[in-house]
C-alpha cells in the first residue's frame, strides 16, 4: 500500500476536541449497530417508496420488462437488485 505524503494543519484546540467528541459518539452509535439486508422481494409500494418512484413509474418498468416480478396472491412482488 503506498501512502500519500502528509500535510500539517493548524486546528483550534476547542474544534479538535469537538471533532474528537463527534468520532467518539459516531463510534458508541455504529459499535451495536447491525445492517440488515433488505428483502430479496418487496411489495411493488415499497419498492417504489424505496426509490422515491411512483407506482406507474414501477408498473411502466415492468410492462417494458426492466424488473423482475412474481405474484403473491393479489400482491405484486419486484425483485430487489
């Protein structure tokens, strides 16, 4: 791994410490956090919410064959990329 040469900074003592107070609680936030993958199959609504589309939009993407679908019941499922 090659490393970039350094550069030095001038930082104010009280915005390093602010800094240095941010990494710590980012740090507490993230050390339980779990990522939970999303559902290999959601409800056409929730995809488009998801993608911030309308409805038609998502219909008009699986008329002209862009997305994958299954039917559970009367519930139309989009499969997630």
């Amino acid at each position: 791994m090659m490393l970039e040469p350094r550069t030095m900074l001038i930082v104010d003592q009280g915005e390093l410490q602010a800094l240095r107070a941010e990494v710590r609680e980012l740090t507490r936030l993230l050390t339980g956090a779990k990522v939970t993958p999303l559902p290999q199959w959601q409800p056409l609504t929730d995809y488009a919410a998801r993608l911030g589309k309308s409805e038609k939009t998502i219909r008009n993407w699986v008329r002209a064959g862009k997305l994958e679908t299954k039917r559970e019941g009367s519930m139309l499922m989009i499969k997630s990329p």
